[in-house]
C-alpha cells in the first residue's frame, strides 16, 4: 500500500453534511458526483493529503443505504492507493483475506476499487484503489 488515498463517510444528505465539512472544518468542496452503478452522490472534499468521500444512497437498494441503516452516518471505508490493483489483491488474498467484490469496481472520481470483508472486528472496510492518469481526471473534472 502505498498511501490512505481517501477516508469514506456515509451521510443521509450530503447538503445536511456539507456545512460541517466546509464551514467549520475548512475542507473544501472539490466536485459532486452521481455514481449510478453503485446507487450513491459523492462529494469530494480536499483535506489536504487526503480526500474525503461522502457518500449519500439515492437509492434503498444501495449499499450505502444498507449500511446506514443497520449501523448510522460515519466512517464507511478507507481507500490505500495501491500502483497495480489486481496484483495487490492478489498478494492480499493470498494471505487469506476474504473479498467483498468480486472484480474490481469503477467507481467516483474513476477510481478502480475492491473492497476487503469486515473481519478480522478491528477492520472496518478497506478498498484498495488505482487512480487514472493525471491527463483522464482532469479530462473529467477530479483532480
């Protein structure tokens, strides 16, 4: 793993939650998104050496929207910036951890994630991720 690339918030509302971020934390606003395959809006918000992802189930079939309802608004995942996801995956699994995906995902931002099983109890979600080129994400818009 290379580095935390992005910390996952689950909210009911990201307009609810923005103010917080934005007005008493600083942390500003760096694009909204619509990731309709995985049922979610995103906010991206610049913290630095880091992002934070929040994410808002537009749907009730959504993940997110499972998640919230059986344990509330919060912490939802970490996101390690890996530089080749399948292999890393593959070293991972190999020491018996147990995937949630079973190929990796293209999500917000165009990050490719898969996400890790909840167990051992001290881990809560883990994505490995592989951002595009510089050159692709400012083509669409996150940088």
């Amino acid at each position: 793993m290379k580095k935390v690339d992005h910390i996952g918030v689950a909210v009911r509302s990201i307009e609810e939650a923005l103010p917080f971020y934005e007005g008493v934390l600083g942390i500003p606003l760096l694009k909204l998104e619509e990731v309709a395959n995985q049922g979610v809006k995103v906010a991206f918000l610049d913290a630095g050496n880091l992002k934070i992802e929040l994410l808002e189930p537009i749907s009730d079939q959504s993940p997110v929207s499972a998640f919230i309802e059986k344990r509330g608004e919060g912490l939802h995942h970490i996101a390690f910036s890996v530089e080749t996801i399948e292999e890393r995956i593959g070293e991972i699994m190999e020491k018996g951890v147990r995937m949630i995906d079973e190929k990796p995902k293209t999500g917000a931002g165009g990050l490719r994630s898969r996400s890790f099983t909840r167990s051992p109890p001290w881990v809560y979600s883990m994505n490995s991720v592989r951002r595009r080129h510089r050159r692709e994400r400012q083509h669409n818009g996150y940088l």
